[in-house]
C-alpha cells in the first residue's frame, strides 16, 4: 500500500514527533523514579510536576495538583464514578446518558445489576441531549452524573456548561469524558462547572496508556487502586515517567493547535462531508450538523454495508471506521446510532469519518476521488439498489 | 480488523458471479437489511438437472460477499442432486476458513441454495424448514428448526456458537435460555440416535397475534416512520391482518405496493409464510 490517509482519529492518533522526542531521554537514560531520594530519581519528578502543570494549563485547571494521572481514559472515567460512589456511600442514583462510551456505559450497567438506579437520558434524532429528561431525573439519591463532552461517533457536543452550572446550584459531583472534545475544542474546566474530568493522551498526539482524571480542589472521591502514595495517594503505583511526559508535551501542543481544529480542520472536514453527500443520494449526514467537534463526520449510506465499504477504502489506504454491526462483531449496530433513532437500514451503512491537524486539503480529494467507485461497485453487488433500479421506487426494505 | 484469509479478501475485492439473471429458473431471497445482511440467489438449470449459472446480489460485510461469491462457484456445473448436498461447512472449507463471528455468512449461503432448489422442484415454501417454525430469537428473527439444522450439520454444542452461526442470541440475548433448551434437546435426540423430526405445529390465534404485534412495532414501524410514514395494526383474522397507515404513507401512491413489498413480506419472514396483509381505510 503506498499511500495511507489515516481518517480515524477519534479512535487514536499519530505521536506527534515533538511528542516522541520529548519522551525519549525517559525511555533510555533518565529512568530514575520520582519517588527516589537520590537525585537520579528524584529530578525525573521535576519532569513529571511540569507536566502536570501543562495539562492543567490545556483544560484551565486553577491548581496543578487536580491533575491526576492514571493509565488510560477507560481507567480515568471508571475512577470518576467509582471514586465518587465510594464516598456518597448512602446515595445510590447515578445519571448519564444513552450514547457514552463503554467505559462509562457498561460500568452503569454492572452497577445497575449491583443495585443502582442509573439513569440513561435519550438523545434525539441529532444526538442532543434531552435537557428536560435530564433536570427531570435528578434527585436527592444522586451521587454522580457523566456526561460525555463530545461524542466518538457522531462527534456532537453535549451542552456541558449548562448541566455544570445546573448541578452546581444542587451540590452534585459531574463528571465530564472529554477524551474526543480534547484537542479539538477548547476546554476551560471551569466554564464547564464540572468537578470530575477524564482526558486520554493517544487521542490527541500523546502515547498510549496514559489517562488524567481532572479532580476539582475540594471534590470527595476515594482512590479505587490501594496501594502507595503516588499521586497523592489518589492513584497508587509507579507513575509511567515517559507517559506522563508525553501526555505533557500532547496537551501543550494541542493547545497551540486548538485554533486550528476550528478554521482548517474543519474546513477539510465539510469539504469532504459535502462533497460525500452531493455526490450520493443514498447518503445522510449522521448527528446535529452545526453542534459538533470539527474533525468528525459520521455518514449513513442507504443499502450498501459498512464493513465492506471499509474493506474496499482500506484496499485504496484509506482508514476509516464504522458503527456497522459487521466491523465490530457486536451483530447489532452501534448503540449511538440506535440511540439517536437511525433506521437500521442506513445504521449498518455508516462510516465514520475522523480528521486530525496532519490531514491536507490533498487527502481529502483523494478520498473523494476513491470513495465514487467503492459506493458504485458495492451498490451494484446489493440486491436492495438493484431492485430499486428495476421498479424504479425507493424502498427500504 | 478481523483475521480473513487471502481467498476471502480476494472473494470480497474481486467477487466471481455478481448480478441477476433476468430469466432465472429460481430465485431465492434469505437474510434482510434489518439483520445487517441479505443474498439473493439466481439460478439457471437446464433439462439435464445441472446448474448452468448462478449469479447473486449481497448487501454485507466482506465475509458476507466472499460467501455468496463461493457459493455460486461450487454449484455452477452440477447436478441439483449435487448442490443439494452442499453445506454451509463447504462454503466455509472452499474459504479457507472463517473467523468465528463470521459463520452466519455461510450459513446465509447455505439458506439461500436450499431455498432456491426448493423454489425450483415447486415445492411451497410453506414446507421450507427454514423459514417456517417458531421465531425464538426475534432480534434475527432466526426460527427453531433453523437453530436445530445447524446444530446437527456443524456439530455445535454452545450458545456462542449458535450465535456466530446464525446470530440467534446476539441482538438482545433474552432468548439465550430457549436455545439452551434447543441444544440440551438436540444433544439428548442425538445420544438416544434417534432422527425423528421435530414437531410442526401451527401458530396458536394468540401465539400469531402477538407476533404480528412485535414484528409492526420492533421492525416494521421503525422502517417507515424513516419516511415519516405510521402504521397502525386494526385487526388479525386467522391469516389476514388488518392494518391502517397513516402519515406520509396513507397518501402515498405507492402505499399497496409498501404495503405488500414491505408489510407482508416482514410478517411472512417473522410470523408465519401464508400472512396475507389488507388494508383497512
């Protein structure tokens, strides 16, 4: 494969190359612990504080030492809820919403099965958030909400600021899953009014395993991991130096860049959606056009399969992903789409389309070029398109 | 990314036998776009018994389309009596292989080819043991006899392997318990080595009713309420469903056409094959 056009970012990211180089000295010759008494070790925790001071720099954080570093955005967002039950040990209500990630949504499944009352508040047609469902449904008994910031397929923006505020008012801990609004817009921990915030470093040009858990000075939560003193205790074991560094660099850089994601990001990205939708009458725009995280496009094509349309655009070096059941093995398509009242039919047809700073306008024309006869040649192996040409009506079935 | 081998890559960029015959001798339909993936099979057979061409349309993932392309290459040149001996398990060996979630799309296969050699001897489909018996898991809409037909030709013993051979069990899971029972049975039947074929027995009024009320609400009204069309269920009288639509559908032109294409032809898949659907103004 000689050309590669990498259009799945919200599932991960290239190493930005400052990134890398940041890390290196960590992965050869400073190896020190921080924890050490010896300067060998202990200088590399001047490394890990000065990292830490950037993340909390990139989402607004008044204090450094709200920045809590875990291992991935799964772990972050499972010690938010996990963390805040272990101290409201009395309340037993938690809300969140239908289309968040597994690592919030089948956590509230197992704590239903233990016992809990979740609340899953619906989204509409665009992925938005049902506001009334949601002030409806908080009570006395709640202990925590999650609600993600952006979400990973569609991309669509949940109205943060104005849950925030609400809870705030109510004294209830909110946690926020900004992994896919990180680097794409800005985050300002404290517009939002939340008090509990999960960040991953490979969704934004950091390594991998590594995670923060934003915690607001003040807010009660227990450690879920026993076991030493690291990161105040809130988050025992060995901190991963190169990391931390790493995600430290990623998150000063996505700062520089955020501006960017705004103008040229998402410029390539309507220029690639719009010229998606005029080219093909049996494709639809998935999620609220105007209300979302400008790097992301999700497509529904009618009567053709998403798996095999990804399989093709691989054999061009295009990647990309999608919410078909086929692509995950699930057999039922992605539970976001389902969420949001997509017809099966076009659900199993979606694509999603995810940009990053390193795309070029040169990319984008290249997919436009490919996708024609990918489309075409899967329409003509599909038995649905082959009876509409015959009876000359469109039907969905 | 799932672990294909080279022939069903191959089978899925270059598909052998794509298309229609418009004078087909049987044509044969299995799966929906509902379920994620449906074949259609055409077959052409001379007055010598022997399959001259075989031609399909697949809406499906990469194994989906490579399936349906080997099954047109096993059976063009053979006998009927041949093909009919061809399984789901030949499609799978001329493959090289499948990944485990990926066996239903063999057994797609396998359908569509006894469904259309059925067509073919004019045999009604009301007898096809595959589309008829009850529905146990409604998410696929997968029926008792075909869960049991794959138990006895690949020897499966679990409910994961159901699942990846014919979906039964993979939407909502809250029939997993019944295909526990259908296995314990099938294993039972087989130690005692007994081939008696399991009971037929008609729907029940009931039984048919609150089938014809699950299909409308779980999968026909979703459908057309994406053209912002609604349906309403009036009645069921033995075989004949009484249903009114309303929205965009009741002025619709092409409503009696929606209507038998897309009402009666999801009652017939999901509730029993002599479903006859009248509208009621």
């Amino acid at each position: 494969m000689d050309r590669l056009v990498y259009l799945d970012n919200n599932a991960t990211t290239m190493v930005a190359p400052e990134v890398v180089e940041e890390m290196m000295p960590f992965l050869t010759t400073r190896y020190g612990n921080p924890s050490s008494i010896h300067s060998f070790g202990g200088e590399v925790g001047i490394d890990v504080e000065k990292a830490r001071h950037r993340v909390a720099e990139f989402i607004g954080a008044d204090n450094d030492y709200e920045i809590v570093f875990t291992g991935t955005g799964t772990e972050s967002d499972n010690m938010a809820l996990l963390g805040s039950l272990a101290y409201y040990r009395d309340k037993r209500h938690i809300i969140t919403s239908r289309v968040e990630h597994p690592a919030i949504l089948s956590l509230c499944k197992k704590l239903e099965r233990d016992g809990y009352r979740i609340t899953y508040v619906p989204v509409d047609r665009e992925g938005i958030l049902d506001m009334d469902y949601f002030m409806d449904a908080v009570d006395d008994d709640t202990a925590v909400v999650s609600i993600m910031y952006a979400n990973n397929e569609t991309g669509v923006i949940n109205p943060v600021s104005e849950i925030g505020a609400f809870l705030r008012d109510r004294g209830i801990p909110f946690h926020v899953d900004a992994v896919q609004a990180a680097g794409k817009i800005p985050i300002d921990v404290n517009s939002i009014h939340c008090d509990l915030l999960t960040l991953s470093g490979h969704k934004f040009h950091g390594p991998k395993g590594i995670g923060v858990l934003y915690v607001r000075r003040g807010t009660r939560i227990r450690p879920v991991l026993i076991g030493g003193h690291q990161e105040r205790g809130r988050r025992p074991g060995t901190e991963n130096v190169p990391g931390i560094v790493g995600i430290g660099r990623a998150a000063e850089l996505a700062g520089t860049h955020v501006d960017y994601y705004g103008t040229g990001v998402k410029k390539m990205r309507d220029m690639l959606e719009k010229g998606i939708l005029e080219k093909f009458s049996n494709a639809h725009l998935n999620g609220s056009p105007g209300n979302r995280v400008p790097n992301t496009t999700n497509i529904g094509f009618d009567y053709i399969e998403g798996e095999s349309i990804l399989l093709y655009l691989n054999e061009k070096g295009i990647a990309a992903s999608s919410g078909s059941a086929c692509s995950s093995g699930s057999l039922e398509p992605s539970h976001v789409l389902r969420a949001m009242g997509v017809p099966f039919t076009s659900a199993h047809g979606s694509i999603r389309f995810s940009l990053s700073r390193f795309i070029t306008e040169d990319d984008i024309s290249y997919v436009l070029s490919v996708l024609p006869g990918v489309v075409e040649r899967l329409l003509e192996l599909s038995p649905y398109w082959d009876n509409i040409n015959r009876t000359g009506k469109p039907v969905n079935i | 990314m799932w672990n294909y081998t080279n022939k069903v890559k191959d089978l899925y960029i270059h598909p052998k036998n794509v298309g229609s015959i418009p004078d087909a001798d049987a044509v044969a339909e299995v799966g929906s776009i509902v379920c994620g993936d449906a074949l259609k099979l055409y077959l052409k057979i001379d007055e010598n018994r022997i399959i001259t061409d075989a031609k399909f349309e697949t809406f499906g993932c990469g194994s989906a389309i490579a399936s349906s392309s080997a099954l047109t290459e096993l059976i063009i040149g053979k006998t009927v009596e041949e093909a009919e001996k061809i399984t789901n398990q030949d499609i799978v060996s001329y493959l090289g292989g499948l990944p485990d979630e990926k066996m239903h799309c063999s057994v797609m296969g396998g359908e569509a080819l006894t469904k259309a050699l059925k067509i073919w001897r004019g045999e009604t489909i009301e007898d096809e043991e595959d589309t008829e018996g009850e529905v146990i898991c409604h998410c696929f809409g997968v029926t008792d006899p075909l869960i049991r037909k794959v138990i006895r030709e690949n020897g499966l013993s679990t409910v994961e392997e159901i699942t990846n051979y014919t979906k039964a069990g993979g939407g909502c899971g809250s029939c997993i318990p019944r295909i526990e029972d259908i296995i314990a049975d099938e294993l039972k039947k087989d130690s005692m080595s007994a081939d008696a074929e399991p009971d037929k027995k008609p729907l029940t009024n009931i039984k048919r009713m609150q089938l014809v009320q699950e299909t409308i609400s779980t999968v026909i009204q979703p459908e057309l309420q994406k053209d912002g069309g609604q349906i309403e269920l009036i009645d069921v009288e033995g075989n004949k469903v009484f249903v009114a639509l309303r929205g965009s559908c009741a002025n619709c032109m092409l409503s009696d056409v929606t209507l038998k294409n897309l009402v009666e032809d999801r009652l017939r898949e999901f509730v029993e094959d002599d479903i006859e659907v009248i509208e009621a103004k």
